[in-house]
C-alpha cells in the first residue's frame, strides 16, 4: 500500500508553473519544489522570477527551481519556455496555466475589441498552446498533469468581469476537451476554481467595501483565499493522490458558491 506521504511526493517531477514570480503561482511553485518537483519559476519580469526561484533553492537546499521569462500571450515565448525546461531539468511532467489578465472591468458594451482579443488569447489560447507543446513528451511517457487555473467567475454571470468571466469558462471546456483527448495515454487535465485570492491580480475586489464586507460577513469560511490555500489543491492534482481525477473543476472559493452570498 502507498504511504501517506508517498501521495503526495512529486520527487523526479518536472513541472512548469506561468504567473510563478508572486501570487498563487508563486504559492504553487513553492509547494511543489517542497514535494520534491523541479520547478520551472515562469512570468514576464525575469527579475521577479529569479528572486522567487533563488528563494525556493535556498529553502528546498538544492537547485529545485529555475527562472524563465515568458509572455504567455507570444506563441515562441511558450515555446521557448518548454525547450528551456527540457534543456534544465528534462520534459515537463506537470503545467501549470495559471498566468492570466484582465484588462477590463466593467460591462460588455464598453469593452474593445483590443481588450476581448488579449483577454481570450492570454487567457484560453496560451492554455491550448502550451498545453499541446508539452503533451508529447507526457504521452511519450504516459505520464502527464496539466492544471489550468480557472475561477468560480466561470460558473457566473457578471457586469463587471463579464470577459474574464468567458475566459474562464472556456477554461474548464478545455480541460474536459484535454482530458478526453489524453487520458489513454496517462495524461490528467484538471482545473482549480478559486474563489477571491488575496493577491495583487485580484486587488480591485479584495479591497472593495461591498466586497469585504460580503467576504467576512456571509462567506462561510468568513474570509478571503490565500495563495496558499490555492497550493495544496495544485500538488494533490499533480501527485499520486490524483492519478484517477482528470477533466474536472475543484472549486476553492471558501464557500462562496454554495452559500446565498456567494459571488
């Protein structure tokens, strides 16, 4: 029988994490390296991701983690991206698509179509891309995690999020698409649905009054995410202990959805 720990153990993994240089893929990245993955620590700011990478070797006492710059929205930046991990620490067993944007608030009517095109491309084509730039080499290997970081915005309708909120939901469809496309070859695909994360990404709502206050007051768990609540849920799906869970969306929202003052 597998030990407890041993279910968790991610040791000999390679896993690529996008929007790893602070938030919940810094979280992510953090506690993967901790499982004993080799982590690939991926954003647009180089500088970012090399402090968060050295900060995971210092903690980990090895070279558990390596910086790479990448714009998820340019195509050869992915690419790059898979052909720098491969030549750090070997194929990518586990991805980790959590960078994404959201350059507008407010409703569709006033939204270009500049804003809609790099919500979608950021947001579900980097997704698509990224996810099949990897996937030979997992199903090579018949072995293979992809996460993709969804939201409970994909479960809602919105006059504010609206777009962010499509994105999302086209999310969770290519996870299932993925899933069915992979799976005979050993290859999970899964989403994570949080709910309201205290991090810079998610700073016009966590520092909403109207927010707050419905967050403290009516949310069961009476409080807002932390990235860390978001890791634990990330490792799981990438360990043993998810090996027979693929095309599916785990929402950690702390209550948000199940209760009448949910988002």
């Amino acid at each position: 029988m597998t030990s407890a720990a041993s279910l968790f153990d991610l040791s000999g993994k390679t896993a690529i994490v996008t929007g790893a240089s602070r938030g919940i893929g810094e979280a992510i990245a953090r506690r993967m390296a901790q499982a004993g993955a080799n982590v690939i620590v991926s954003s647009r700011k180089i500088d970012a991701c090399e402090k968060v990478a050295g900060a995971i070797n210092e903690a980990e006492g090895r070279e558990a983690a390596h910086a790479v710059m990448c714009n998820i929205s340019h195509k050869e930046d992915l690419r790059r991206l898979v052909d720098e991990t491969k030549q750090k620490f070997g194929p990518a067993n586990i991805l980790v698509s959590n960078a994404a944007v959201n350059p507008y608030f407010g409703p569709s009517s006033a939204m270009s179509d500049e804003q809609f095109d790099k919500i979608l491309t950021c947001n579900v084509k980097a997704s698509h891309w990224l996810s099949h730039m990897v996937l030979s080499d997992m199903r090579e290997k018949k072995d293979g995690a992809i996460i993709i970081i969804s939201s409970i915005g994909g479960f809602v309708g919105s006059d504010m999020l609206g777009a962010y909120n499509i994105s999302k939901a086209a999310d969770l469809q290519l996870a299932r698409n993925l899933a069915v496309e992979c799976g005979p070859d050993n290859v999970r695909v899964n989403c994570i649905c949080p709910g309201v994360v205290k991090t810079y990404f998610a700073e016009a709502l966590w520092k909403d009054p109207k927010v707050e206050k419905m967050m403290t007051q009516k949310l069961p768990l009476r409080r807002f995410g932390a990235p860390d609540d978001i890791a634990g849920a990330a490792v799981f799906m990438a360990s043993p202990a998810g090996r027979w869970m693929t095309g599916q969306a785990m929402i950690v929202d702390g209550g948000a959805m199940v209760s009448l003052g949910g988002l």
